[in-house]
C-alpha cells in the first residue's frame, strides 16, 4: 500500500522542501508507516516568511470586509467537504466524523467580529481631529500542537487573518499531515497566494528560523513551556510580540461533600491519557474520602484500559517518571505498559495513579502530558488551596465542593485563569482560555484571542 507524502504550501503551491527531504511518521497504534512528510530547511522558512510578507503588504492588508466574509465562507464549506480527509491524516486516531462544531464556532464568532468598529474618534473639533484605529501586525508565525493539529492551527490562523495579517504555519512534527491538510484548506478556498502558508520539519531548526525571521511580528506558539521560554527569549532580540499557551499542572480538589462517581468519572476522562493541557494531573482529597475515591478511579481506569501516547518517546517519558514516582511515592495502580498482542507494537501506557506524602516529586512538580495521576491528602481549606497554588503553573483547577461559600472563596484565590466547579474542562469560543504564572501569556477564545493580532495607531489631523 502506498504512503501519502505531504508537502509545504509556500506562496500558494503545494511543493516539496528544497532539499527534497521527506521524514517517515509511524501509527502510535501498530508501528506500521502511515505518512512522509516534507522535511523543510531554513531555505523553505525563508521563502515562506518572504511570501507572507508580500501578500501582507500587496494585497491582504488592505482586502475588503465583503471579500474576507466570501472567503471565510467558502473556508467552511471546503473543511466540511475534507472532514473525513482532515480526520483520516491524523497519525494518533481522533474519535468521531465530520468537522468539530468547535471549529465551525471559532469561524463564525471571528467573522461577525469583522463588523466591529475599527477604532473610536477621540475628539472632533473646528481645530482638530483626533482619532485611533486597529491595523494588522504583518506576518505572525504560527505553532500549532500535536495533541491538536487541525484546532490548534485554525485557532490561531483564523483571528490572526481576520485581523489582517498573514500567517506561516510550523505544523507539529508528530501530526504534520492533518495541520499541512488544513492549512491547504485556505489554498482550495481561493485565499490568495501567500495570505497563508505551511512548512514542516523535524527538529527545532524551521522554528528557530522562523521564530527569527526579520518579516515575523508575532509567535502563536502552543506547546511545552521549556519551548515557550526558549521562543520568547528569541523573540526579544527583535522585541516581537509573542502569544503563549503553555504547560499545566491541573490539580482536582476533592472536598467531603462532593459526589465522587462524578468526580472519579471526570478524572479518568481527562487524566487517562493526559495528553492536553488541562488534563487533570493532580489529584487533592480530602483525608475522609480518600480510599472511596482511589477505588472508584481504579474501577474507571480498569474499564477505560491503556491510554495510547503520540510516540515511543511519550511512552520513554512516561516510563522514566512513573519509575521515580514509585521511588518517592506509592504506587496506587498501573504503572507500566500494557502486555499482550494488541499493545505490542503501538505506544501504550496504563493509566496509573500515585500516592505522595508532599509535592516536592517532579511527578507532581513537572508535565508529564501522559497517564499519571499524582494523589494527595489534605485536612482543611486551606491546606487544600495551598497546595493546589504549591506549582509553577496556573491554567485550571477543577474543584469538586457544593457549599457556595467555599466555592467563592477557592474561586477568589485559586492562582489559575480557569476555574470549573463541579466538572473537568469546560471550553466555550466565546471565553478566554489562558493561565497564570508559566501557564503562559495571553488568551484564546473570544475577544480576548483576537486582540493580539492588532496593533493600534494613533492620529491627529489639525
């Protein structure tokens, strides 16, 4: 059987690297060869920053209203059209058909956002006219993740473009064909050349390149936050804007009074496989429920069976910090992986819980982005709300109480963009997703994800 390769969209045409290079992609299910994938060079970043930057400046700055509205139409009708496409590209398998409504959302909200006003008129007189306006940055770099390729790409391109700017898209190197597929999805629905771009390549050294180009303005990144660091420390030399979703340390809080079926059901679905930045990695009970929870997160984590990571080097990671974690903690469950024919070949891991007296192990500290689950016990309030605050991060915590007063005061002093009572990770296209401290820098969703991509310029006509 034939494996597809996939190229680089560069200046509105699907074209290899310039080396001629392609890098093989292997199914986390069975090892078996799904996909080749054009392996870029500085060369191609180069050619693909200079595109964007002619098209900013000769055409897309400037495009109508009506016209981005056409567009964007047509954009819609032709992801629906490669749906079963786009999810067929996909190396990790994704659940379900059709275009997530999510996406279809993230479209239609920016959109409407096009007739919103462009400025405000400061002041208006016989002597002068003061007034501000929005105006596109120019090029903005785009990293989109691998545990998302197809939202992660369309959800920073889409208000990056309606905005006005153009974009170059790195997709992920474990899922560059279904980011590589979307991002022709512009092409097919007349976009012009060069208003959207996509190069891929293994290694760090097309989104050095990137990252650095003199035409870049702004960096999309979502990923880890050692990457995060590493892309603003670069951005610096040149003082460009950078928009950061990064790492995670999710802690669920568990109080006496919370129904813990739901809570152990909400556990298991989004710690086991753990691969997102909201998933729930550490568990806060209260001492009085702490045996009853344990065997109903064992019972869902039996039922769901081994969770599947991106690659062997998931897997590695997994194993490495599970085996400390036994060293420092207690093993609860799981905890190695899965045996037999159908696990032989592919990347699996089994979904594992354990027990620590504090949090000074890197299992509970550092994101794994697998399966493992650090548990802890707590006595009061406020050692519930120091510990869940005890990280250097601060996306989510998921707190499972049905006093009102409590849920109002954690709310008030959880140090966490996102706070979901009684349920894991709730997502809307209309609320700003984003966290504190090394969570990152800045917002998606909603308002607050478009206003990066604008700069503002101020005028006075006397």
């Amino acid at each position: 059987m034939s494996v597809e390769k996939y190229d680089l969209l560069i200046g509105g045409q699907m074209c290899p690297s310039a080396s001629g290079r392609y890098y093989p992609l292997h199914s986390p299910v069975d090892g078996r060869l799904v996909a080749e994938v054009a392996d870029a060079s500085p060369a191609d970043v180069d050619r693909a920053a200079g595109a964007a930057r002619e098209a900013f400046y000769a055409e897309w700055k400037f495009c109508s209203i009506e016209r981005k509205r056409t567009l964007f139409a047509k954009l819609k009708e032709v992801l629906h059209a490669m749906a079963d496409e786009l999810a067929a590209a996909k190396v990790q398998p994704q659940g379900g058909k059709g275009l997530p409504p999510l996406i279809e959302h993230v479209i239609d909200y920016y959109v409407g956002k096009l007739d919103d006003n462009a400025g405000a008129l400061i002041e208006h007189g016989d002597q002068c006219t003061n007034y501000v306006y929005r105006e596109p940055l120019g090029v903005v770099a785009i990293f989109a993740p691998f545990n998302g390729p197809m939202l992660g790409a369309l959800l920073s391109a889409i208000p990056a473009l309606v905005a006005g700017n153009t974009v170059v898209l790195k997709a992920p190197d474990q899922e560059a064909p279904q980011a590589l597929k979307v991002m022709q999805a512009f092409h097919e629905a007349g976009f012009p050349a060069g208003v959207v771009n996509a190069l891929s390549g293994r290694g760090p050294e097309v989104g050095q390149a990137l990252v650095a180009h003199p035409a870049t303005r702004l960096i999309s990144f979502t990923g880890s936050t050692a990457t995060g660091k590493k892309i603003m420390a670069a951005a610096a030399e040149d003082l460009k804007r950078v928009q950061l979703n990064l790492g995670s340390k999710t802690a669920q809080i568990i109080f006496p009074d919370a129904d813990l079926e739901a809570a152990a059901t909400a556990t298991a679905g989004s710690a086991f496989p753990g691969q997102a930045c909201s998933a729930i990695s550490r568990v806060l009970l209260h001492r009085s429920r702490r045996d009853e929870f344990i065997a109903l997160l064992q019972e869902k984590a039996q039922t769901a069976g081994p969770s599947m990571l991106i690659d062997r080097a998931a897997v590695e990671r997994v194993e490495g910090y599970v085996e400390t974690g036994k060293a420092q903690g207690t093993l609860l469950f799981g905890g190695a992986q899965p045996s037999g024919d159908a696990y032989a070949k592919g990347c699996y891991f089994e979904p594992t819980a354990i027990a620590f007296a504090d949090q000074s192990s890197p299992v509970c500290r550092d994101e794994i982005f697998g399966p493992v689950v650090s548990v802890l016990t707590f006595d009061s309030d406020d050692e519930a709300l120091a510990l869940a605050n005890d990280t250097d991060y601060g996306l989510l915590v998921s707190l499972w109480t049905n006093e009102p007063e409590r849920q109002r005061y954690f709310v008030r002093r959880l140090e966490v963009g996102i706070v979901t009572v009684n349920s894991a990770s709730m997502l809307s296209h209309r609320t700003p997703w984003g966290g504190f401290k090394q969570s990152g820098i800045g917002r998606r969703y909603g308002e607050m994800g478009l206003e990066p991509f604008f700069e503002y310029k101020t005028v006075w006509i006397s």
